[in-house]
C-alpha cells in the first residue's frame, strides 16, 4: 500500500476499479503532488481524473471530482474521501483588530495587539515617517493621533509580518505606559482608522488557530496556562501548550487514517486484484492496539482534570466539631463565622487554595443533624450534596463525644457508626463517565469489561480523612487511651470506604496534629492530581473524554461487526472523533465554546 498522502490520494480514487492495485500508488502520487502545489499557492484545487472501466461497457468513462483537496485536512463520509478547510471566513479574515495583549488594569507597560491585513496603516497613520522599522525589531517612538495628529504616548513598536507571527497574520504590537487613561486614548485612535474593529475575546488564539499556528489542544493549554494559579498546573498548561497532548492524538490519527485505507482498499480492490487477507488481519490488530491505548488513556482517574479545574474537598461533620475552625486555619484568614453556638454554619463556604502546589476548592458545610427548622435543613441537604460531589471528603469528629475503647477495632466501629448516622452518602449522584461509576446497563456497550471508560473502582469508594478534633479537651486517660490505638486504626483498614479512610487525632485550636494532617493532604492531593512531568500525557478537558470515549467506542464496534462496510463506517467515526479533539474536523460551534473563555487580547 502507498504511504502517507498517497494513501490518502489511493482511497480518494478506490472507485476507479479499471486501475491495477499495483498502479494506485503511482497514480495517488501524482494526486499528492497536484495537491501539495495547492498548499503552497494557499488555494484549493479542482482536478478532474477519468478513467476507462474495464466493464461490458468499452469506453465507459467514469469522472471522478476532487474538489477542495487539501493535503492536511482530511475527513470522511458516505465512503468517500472529502476534505474539510480550516480556514476562517474570509469576510473575517479581512477585518484587523487590536486589543490589549497584556493584564488589565494599571501597570507600568501595557501591550496593545494589533493583527490583520491592514496592520500597517499604523505606521502610515500614527507613526512619523521617518521612524524606520524592521521585522522583529523594537524601535522607541511617539504614537499620535490620525486625525487630530495629538501625541498620545511614546512606546516601542514592534513589526513581525506574517506567517511569523503568533496569530499567523501581520502583526504590530504597541508597548505603552499602562495607565486606564492611555489605554483609552490608543483604544480611540485606532478605531478611527478604516477596517479596524476592537477584537473579541479570543479572537487572536483564534486566528492562530485558523492559521494553523496552534491546534485545539495547543490553544486550550494556552488558556490554562493564562488561569494557572499553582506550579503544578502551570508545568501541565505549558506541556499541553507545546503539543505534548496534540502529539499523541494526531499519532493514533495518523495510524487510524493509514488503517481505514487498507480496509477500503480491501473492500473496493480484494476481488479484482486478490489482495490477502492478511491486509484485513493488520487492520484488526491495529484497531486493537489502538483501542488498547485509547482505554488506558482514559483510565487516568481524571487526575489532568481535577489538577486543572481544582481538587474538590468539602469538611463535614455533626454541628459544632470544628469545621469552621479547620477552614480559617487552612486559609489563614477568617473565612467562616466560628462560635459555640452550634448550627452557626448554614450554606457552603467555598475557598480556593493552594497546598503543596495543587489547587483545592475547599468547602465548610452545615453541621449534619435533624432540625424543625427549614433553613437548617436546606443547609444540610446542601451540605449532602456537596459531600457526594466531593474528590476528598473530611469528616470531622469531637474527641469528648467519643467514647475511650480498648481496642482499634471497638475504636473503628465507633468511627463508623457516627460516618453512617450521618448519611452523607445516600443518593450519590453520580457523575458521567466517572472512574467511580459502575455501569450496570447490560444494553451498553460501556458497561463490560472492556469498557473504554474506567471503571476500575468501587461507586461506594472514596478518599476520608477522619479528624478527631478538640483533643486538647480530652482528659488524660481517654486521650491516653485514643492515642494508643490510633497507630494501629491506620494499619488495620479493611475493605471499602476503610480501604481509603485515614483517622488523625488534631486539634485545630492548639494546632496539636496539624502538620500531620497537612502531610497527609498532601499526600493524598500528590495520589488524585496528575504529574506534570510525567512521560505519559493525562486528560485535561472533559471535551477530549467526551471525544475520546466515542472514539473508542467506534473502534470497539468495529471488532464485532460483521459486515466489513459498516465495520468501516465505525473507523470513519472514530477518525472523526479524533479529528474534532485536535480540530481537523471541527464545527463553528465547538469552537465558539473553546475560545468564548478567553480574555479579550487573547
């Protein structure tokens, strides 16, 4: 079989069936080139190829139409080869537009972007004309006004003409003093100037993208490192951001195109031209390979996701245990109202912080109990709702309620019955294709053992940490005897939730525990995030598991179906799948949900 392009040429012309499987390839290379002479002129070609069939009809001749073909942007449908453009409208490719670069606000330099066909009318308009200025080079000069000729400022301007340039088209940037004031003045000026419009948010990412500078996942890394708040997500935004991830996907793209040409080939040459089985068998154990590493790609415990979006740890407990005071101790400010009065707490207090370099949402919850009162019970039912959503939950106990037992096992039991009175975990929603959610609908085709979705925990399975907290009030012999046992309560977890339950006697007043507390939260953050430096890319956006769960889906379909049409069909489903992660095949609409949370000047 031809390679690369000439593969993808072959499968385009598979209906000509008068050519010998022997001649595809050089007849498909010939394709390639009349296509790769497009590329470089930026326009798409129209090629008509006739060829004679060898039928009951002498000098029948068949056209084959290839209209668009654009070496790098293939997609398939209805059987047939067709390409899709990334290009932007080219109405919108007309307009240029500037916006502010750098971070809102006063700032001693602010950058404005200007990117478009028309940026150079800076310089003709704004800039003195005898203020030379190169490609890539910084020249310091006075910035006016085009029509009342005012100064403005003195900044450096900054010239990179396209393709070389982050939004691939011609740029010009304007570093300026940052005050609201100036900004404004620049802001005013260039919107006089003919065909200049204020850019929206994401519109520069956004050109980068049509112009092929970065991929979808390149640009959503590129957001994440804008909002990165740690220096874990921080190293995951920039591996992500240099095509770590796009790397992967388009490698099993590649490997999934070069398969669906074989099984076309197949299909449409077999006969004619007594192509082997074996052609097939390769096929098959390709998908299977590929199905193989699409599952254990997703199998990753969402740690890419909870790195980048927050690992979620909501305290709960009975009223007046002291979760108040263990979140103002972790923020190291007054977050919560704390007093004696129990039931103090009503809805969920919400913080974000950073420990040990990962990100935690950390949530205060209503003390669980029965009440009368109908706003204490939406603060419990919230509270509920809240611990089952959670990543990590800490249950908080008051060591003078428990009673001293003799042994880790009574001591065990006693914990467990408090955690059961408390029904946190009744009615757990759970969440869609979450690596702790069994599928028990036999009808699904994710609910075997093959599932491409992880489901290689238990749904009743979760990260604890059990405080015994107000140590400091216990008396001598009870806190003699609960820190006797307590080494052997961490050594003796049995199955299910003990399994994952850590217990630790602190107190939040004195601070007697903490640092062990915190070691352990640590720990546990380091075990639910993803490594940032590790060999293996984890998942960082629930659109690509989206994406990637059909894909796999599509490849498993493909190993049971009988009918080698259809079977092909599911490779083309899959193909596209993978297409939409890194935008070969994409939509306005996905890209709109991609970019709408950029910042304007990004």
């Amino acid at each position: 079989m031809p390679h690369g392009i000439e593969r993808i040429a072959a499968g385009i012309l598979c209906p000509a069936s008068r050519l010998r499987y022997l001649e595809v390839p050089a007849v498909a290379a010939s394709v390639a080139r009349f296509c790769r002479s497009s590329r470089s002129s930026s326009q798409p070609c129209q090629h008509s190829c006739l060829f004679k069939r060898n039928s009951s009809s002498p000098g029948h001749r068949i056209p084959h139409k290839l209209r668009n073909i654009r070496a790098d942007n293939i997609q398939f449908k209805d059987n047939k080869y067709k390409c899709y453009s990334s290009s932007s409208p080219s109405a919108e490719n007309q307009r240029t537009i500037f916006a502010l670069a750098s971070g809102h606000g006063k700032c001693g330099v602010a950058v404005v972007r200007v990117s478009g066909p028309q940026a150079k009318v800076v310089f003709d308009k704004m800039i003195p004309s005898k203020r030379a200025i190169g490609t890539r080079q910084a020249v310091l000069s006075p910035i006016y006004d085009p029509t009342t000729n005012e100064l403005i400022d003195h900044g450096l301007i900054l010239w990179f003409t396209g393709p070389k340039s982050f939004t691939g088209e011609d740029v010009c940037e304007l570093q300026v003093h940052g005050g609201p004031a100036v900004i404004a003045a620049l802001y005013g000026a260039l919107g006089k100037l003919d065909g200049f419009h204020l850019a929206e948010p994401g519109e520069f990412s956004k050109r980068a993208f049509y112009n092929g500078k970065l991929d979808l996942t390149e640009v959503e890394g590129l957001g994440d490192l804008i909002q990165a708040e740690t220096e874990a997500q921080r190293q995951q935004a920039v591996r992500q951001m240099s095509g770590v991830l796009s790397k992967l996907y388009e490698g099993w793209r590649g490997r999934l195109i070069r398969t669906v040409a074989h099984v076309e080939a197949f299909i449409d040459f077999s006969e004619d031209e007594n192509i082997e089985e074996g052609v097939l068998e390769e096929a098959r154990q390709e998908v299977e390979q590929l199905l193989t590493e699409v599952r254990r790609h997703l199998q990753d415990s969402r740690k890419g996701e909870r790195l980048r979006s927050g690992v979620h740890v909501t305290i709960a407990g009975q009223p007046n245990v002291g979760k108040s005071t263990l979140l103002n101790a972790l923020c190291q400010r007054p977050a919560a109202i704390v007093s004696p009065i129990a039931g103090t707490t009503r809805d969920v207090v919400e913080s974000s912080l950073n420990i040990g370099g990962y990100p935690v949402i950390l949530s205060d919850t209503a003390g669980i109990r029965e009440s009368l009162d109908e706003i204490e019970r939406e603060g419990v039912r919230r509270a509920r709702e809240r611990t089952n959503l959670a990543d990590l939950v800490i249950y908080m106990l008051d060591a003078t309620t428990l009673d001293p037992q003799p042994s880790p096992k009574a001591f065990l039991e006693q914990i467990d019955s408090y955690v059961t009175q408390s029904k946190l975990w009744e009615n757990r929603t759970p969440r869609l294709c979450d690596e702790n959610t069994p599928v028990n609908n036999e009808n699904s085709p994710v609910s075997n053992e093959n599932s491409p979705v992880s489901n290689d925990n238990d749904g009743d399975q979760r990260d604890v940490i059990v405080m015994v907290n107000k140590m400091d009030l216990v008396d001598g012999e009870s806190k003699t005897m609960l820190l006797s046992v307590m080494p052997d309560v961490l050594m003796r977890r049995g199955n299910g939730e003990r399994e994952r339950q850590s217990v630790l006697p602190v107190s939040c007043k004195t601070e007697e525990g903490m640092d062990g507390f915190l070691d352990l939260l640590q720990e546990k953050l380091k075990k639910m995030c993803s490594n940032p430096t590790s060999s293996d890319p984890y998942l960082t956006q629930e659109r690509h598991r989206n994406h990637l769960t059909e894909c796999a889906l599509s490849l498993q379909s493909f190993e049971s179906r009988d009918d080698l049409v259809m079977a092909a069909e599911e490779l083309r489903i899959a193909l596209r799948q993978l297409g939409k992660i890194t935008g070969h095949v994409t939509t306005e609409e996905v890209l709109d949900v991609i970019f709408k949370d950029f910042c304007i000047g990004k």
